[in-house]
C-alpha cells in the first residue's frame, strides 16, 4: 500500500465507523483495524483523531465548493452544504 492510499484507507475507514457508531466510540485502534493498517502507519499520517477528522472535514468543505462554483453569497454557500 501507498502512503498516499494509506492515507487514503484510513479516512476511508474513520467515515465507515462513522456510519456505524458515535465520534466518541471510535479510537485509532478501531480505524487501523478496519482498514488493515498498523497505528505507525496511522500516526504517520494523522496526529490524533481531531487531526483525522480535520482532513475529512477540509475534504468536504473542498467538494462543497468545487459543486457550488463561484459563490454568489454566504447564503447560497450555507445552502450548498446543507443540501
């Protein structure tokens, strides 16, 4: 595996258990055992779970902007996220 498919897996992972139980049930044990990585590898990437969880959120803000294009407001903005 890549670093950057490492990478890759483990957000990938973090979003999975997400789905499936709450933030503060999740530790860096259960991600690197769902995605088949060691917690070296995990701690290479990511500092701790909120620095984890940054990345993913900057990932979403990233799409919400590229489908929204040039934004006419704040408004239109918020809505684009919500939706």
């Amino acid at each position: 595996m890549t670093a950057f498919s490492a990478r890759e897996a483990i957000k990938a992972a973090a979003l999975r258990l997400l789905e499936e139980r709450p933030l503060r049930e999740i530790t860096v044990k259960d991600i690197v055992q769902e995605c088949g990585v060691n917690r070296n590898t995990f701690y290479y990437h990511f500092r701790d779970i909120p620095a984890l969880l940054e990345d993913l959120i900057t990932d979403q803000a990233d799409r919400i902007i590229a489908a929204q294009g040039p934004a006419l407001s704040l408004a239109d903005c918020l809505e684009t996220a919500a939706r």
